[in-house]
C-alpha cells in the first residue's frame, strides 16, 4: 500500500485491542515484538523490551552491553533474557547516544568495575533536557510516545514507531540507573574490550553525542543511523534542528564499514553485506532527496506551502519498512529542513506580521459569516472526512478565546469536540506512530479527557538538581523570571552555601544573571541541599526559614526578590 501521504481517510482498521489505525500501523507492531535475535556467532540484540534494543556482543574476556534502556528494571528483564544464551561475565557497558542509558546500575551490580564507554557529550544531553526546556520537552514526550494513552480501545496504543512501548509496564516503577561513562571520546578511537577490537565513530543522528560501534574481526556495525522507520529529521515533540547533510555522513561511512551483520540502537537486525549496503544506500538516499528537493523549491521562491504540496517521496522508497512514514512525515521533513536553512519566514508575506491569537481567530470567524457559519462548514468537512480543514477551522473556535494562563485555548466545549473529533481522523487515517499519539494526546486534552497541565510548569527532580552545582541550577532559575514582577527592580542575592559557596545571583533588566566578583546587600545562608528542596518544592521558603534551614540579612527584600520568579515554593 502506497504510503505517499501520511494519512489518509478511509483506510482505517481496527486492532487486536480495538485501536483505530492505519493498516501499516497495526502490522508494524508485529516487527517490534520482543524478540532476542542472534546476530553471527557473537552477537544477540533484544527488540521489544523497550523503546530502544539491549544488545550484547560476546569476546573473549567477557560480555559487552550496548544500551541499557530506561531503567534498572529493564535493563534487568533484558539481562534475564540474554543469561538464556551465553553465562559469559559482564565486563563493559558502551551507550549509542544519551536516551537509553537508565539501567546501568543493574549491570554495576554483577561487576563494580564495570568499564562504561560513550560520547563525550552524553551528560550534557541529559542535563540540557532536564533543564531550561524541561517542561516543554516533557509535555512533549507525552504526546509524541503516548504516555498518557489507554492501552485499548480506539484511542489506544498501537506503537510508537521505533518501539511498542515508551516503558514497558512490566518494568514498572522505573528506577533510573544511569551512571556517566568512564571512558568518553570526541574523535574517531579505537580500543580493546572485552578482548575484541573495537571502534567508535561520531554519528550524530537524533542526537549530537550518537556513535556507530564497529568491530572489525566480526564485521559488526551497531548504530543509531539506521531505525525501522523513515528517519525524522523532525521530532514533533519539540527538538533542535537534525542536519539531514550530517545524518548522510554517518551512513555513508556506515555503508563503506562493509558490516556482514548490523544491530540498530531501534527495531530488528539485518545480515548479509549486500543486503546491508541496499538498505542503508536507500535510507540515506531518502534524506538526500527531501534535502535537495526542499532547497531546489526554495530557490524557486516556493512558500513551504507550496513546497510541502509537490515535494513527495518516490514510490521506490515505499518497498521497505525503513523508508516508510512509520514515525514522523515527510511535510514536516520539508518545513524543518527549510527552517533549519533559512529560518521560520518562508517569502510568504501573510507569516512576515500575521495577527495575534485570538484576535486573528475571531477576525477570521467574523469573515466566514460568524460562529454558526464556521461551525456548519466544520461538520460538513468532517462528514467529507476533510480533515486538514476541520482542523484549521476548529482551532480558530477554539483560540477565539484566552484561558486562565493567558494561553489562546478557550473555546467552548462544543467547539473543543470539534477539533478533538477532527484530530481523531487523522490519527486514525495516519502511518505515523508519532502523529496519532500527538493527535490522540491532544484531543483527550480538548475534551478534558485528560489533564496535562503539570507539563507547563517546571518540576524540578532533587536528584537531577543533586548532579549539578548549585550555579547550575542558578542558571536554571533564570527562564521563571517574571518580567511584570522585575520591572524596574534590580537587586543582587549573595548565596552563601555551606560548602563554601558563594554566588551573586543579580535581577536587572528584566533578567537574572550570574555576577562575579560582587558585593551585596542581600545574603542568604544555606546548605546547597536545602536549596534543592526548595526548586523541587520540597520545602517552602517559609518552612525552611522555620527549620532555621535558611538565614537571610533581608526576610522582606528576600522575598521581594523572589516574588520575581515563578516557582511556588520561593513564594510561600
């Protein structure tokens, strides 16, 4: 079946657990079942136990894991699964990128001198996404993976593109497992483990800090390059610009590695090196075409409009899994490979100063003939199964009004069905796993089916906080400001932590920065561990200040300062 669209209406099924799906959708599911594979004579991965695959390469000294999904538990069900096949020590760990590495501390427990390999940039990653950006990159995760998404009926789960399953409920409660590598690179290096050669390649893919392992007595490549899906070089949960030129590189030298036998970081293994070089050289030309299409449209003075309705993958690329719209979709390829060249304006001058919401809502239910109007087109484009159109034009009743935030999402509940029913079409007419768990999400949102609001806010965990230094998490603090509250003020905060600590923490101009060398006239005296407690709400100012956890030189200035910040626990 033609995949050239990424939905289409009237091919709907429904699953083994009532779930409304595109055909390829359901099918997909059966790849990703979990399934040990071997791979040669050294080399077993397990799908299915997770998001991403366990594998496991046997040398002479010992065996290497690669990845340890995430968490304890599921590190610990793929170890069980594994010790079926070979009885060998565990003697290294190596991490193909910074997503799946919560389950180490299960492989410490069978060796304390564990060697653990990985990029050098790992724990930046996970700091930075722990970070400025935690909320949204939360609330994305919860739509894109389906973490908030029954497990049956029409709404429910059918798979995630790269796995069945964000966590797998057997792993339940989760525990994070994550221990830093010791051995860490930013080159091309070359190494012996486990008493196999082994090396490692940057290949920066989903992710800056992704390697491809090769070992070249084995002729086995493992990568996070080649997935079971058509790349997305757009992930719609929200993240940086993935340079289709960068990806091209990495399986262009994974094709010259001349792999018998290849293991991906998602999705089953693939032997035979001719077989191998067919189905990388035909990924990679992918990303080429949707590349150099893009720009060629651009150089004409095509809007991304414009471009997204010509630009369409050839159907030589629709005869393998890999290549198909299983997770994300080419139109949203096409508008962030253009933006990731050229910026958000696109040559269109209604997106140069476009009205704000909900202003433009309304004007644009007023030009239609008022609300009535707008409404009856709606169910006339639902009943046509038009969804694109419903969809716009729910969204205008929808964000014709402002909620209790200040956010253009107030629409009357009528109206929120409407666009939560539109939504429903495509998710249920659509290949990509990635789109009808958004679409899904989000309608559960609209017709309070669901509640994300706890994902537009920070939460700060205290043992995340606890990895970082206090001026880290100053650094943090600084994306609450409120600038109503800041206006005018200005003001420096000595922190004195126990551990001989001081940082000046400065409000001005509507901003916090880090000074240096400064002399206040505000102080505050704490352990950096109370600290955390009160970012992680643990404990409230007031109750610190109780405890005799927290001295200041100003309690009224103090909270002054303070009350520049959105965070409730620095404010009671």
């Amino acid at each position: 079946m033609s995949v050239e669209d990424s939905f289409k209406p009237g091919v709907t099924q429904t699953g083994p657990k009532g779930q409304l799906a595109h055909p390829i959708t359901l099918e997909h599911s059966k790849r990703l079942e979990k399934k040990l594979y071997k791979v040669g004579d050294n080399a077993w991965s397990l799908i299915g136990n997770g998001l991403s695959n366990q594998s496991f390469v046997e040398g002479p000294d010992g065996l290497i894991c690669i990845d340890t999904g995430e968490s304890n538990q599921e590190m610990a069900a793929a170890m069980k699964e594994v010790r079926k096949k070979t009885q060998a020590p565990v003697v290294a760990c190596i991490y193909t990128h910074f997503h799946y590495v919560g389950g180490t501390q299960t492989l410490v427990e069978e060796n304390k001198n564990l060697a653990i390999w990985g990029h050098e940039g790992i724990q930046a990653n996970l700091d930075r996404f722990g970070g400025e950006v935690a909320p949204r990159v939360t609330r994305g995760l919860a739509h894109q993976f389906a973490t908030s998404m029954p497990q049956e009926g029409p709404d429910g789960i059918v798979n995630l593109g790269l796995g069945n399953f964000f966590r797998n409920p057997e792993h339940a409660p989760f525990t994070n497992g994550y221990i830093p590598p010791k051995h860490t690179f930013i080159e091309p290096t070359k190494a012996k483990i486990a008493g196999l050669k082994v090396e490692f390649f940057p290949a920066p893919s989903d992710a800056t800090d992704s390697i491809t392992i090769w070992f070249p007595d084995l002729k086995l490549a493992i990568n996070n390059l080649l997935w079971p899906v058509l790349f997305n070089v757009f992930a719609i949960r929200g993240e940086e610009y993935r340079d289709p030129r960068i990806m091209m590189k990495g399986l262009d030298q994974l094709v010259e590695l001349e792999a018998e036998n290849l293991i991906g970081a998602h999705g089953p293994p693939f032997s035979g090196q001719e077989e191998i070089k067919k189905i990388i050289t035909n990924y990679r030309d992918t990303l080429q075409f949707l590349w150099d299409q893009t720009v060629r449209c651009a150089n004409k003075g095509l809007t991304l409009n414009e471009a997204i309705s010509i630009i369409k993958l050839p159907s030589h690329f629709q005869g393998h899994y890999t290549t198909q719209q299983l997770y994300g979709v080419v139109e949203h390829h096409v508008r962030q490979i253009y933006s990731g060249l050229f910026g958000w304006f696109d040559e269109d001058e209604a997106n140069l100063f476009p009205v704000p919401s909900p202003e433009r809502s309304l004007r644009l239910i007023e030009g239609f003939g008022g609300i009535e109007k707008v409404r009856a087109i709606i169910d006339s484009s639902m009943e046509e199964e038009d969804f694109r159109w419903a969809i716009e034009l729910s969204s205008w009743l929808v964000r014709s009004n402002l909620n209790a935030q200040g956010i253009a999402d107030a629409g009357e509940p009528e109206d929120r069905k409407r666009l939560a029913a539109a939504l429903r079409g495509v998710a249920y007419s659509t290949s990509a796993a990635n789109i009808r768990n958004w679409c899904i999400t989000r309608a559960l949102e609209l017709d309070e089916s669901l509640n994300l609001s706890r994902f537009r806010k920070h939460r700060f965990n205290k043992r995340e906080l606890s990895r970082r230094t206090p001026m880290d998490s100053l650094k943090l603090l600084r994306v609450l400001l409120i600038p109503e509250n800041a206006d005018g003020y200005a003001q420096t905060l000595q922190f004195n932590f126990s551990d001989d600590e001081r940082i000046f923490y400065s409000i001005r101009n509507s901003v916090a920065v880090i000074d240096k060398n400064f002399e206040a006239s505000l102080a505050i005296n704490l352990s950096s561990d109370t600290w955390y407690d009160l970012l992680s709400m643990k404990k409230t100012l007031s109750k610190a200040e109780e405890e005799s956890l927290v001295e200041t030189s100003n309690s009224e200035e103090l909270r002054k300062f303070f009350a520049c910040f959105d965070l409730e626990s620095l404010n009671s």
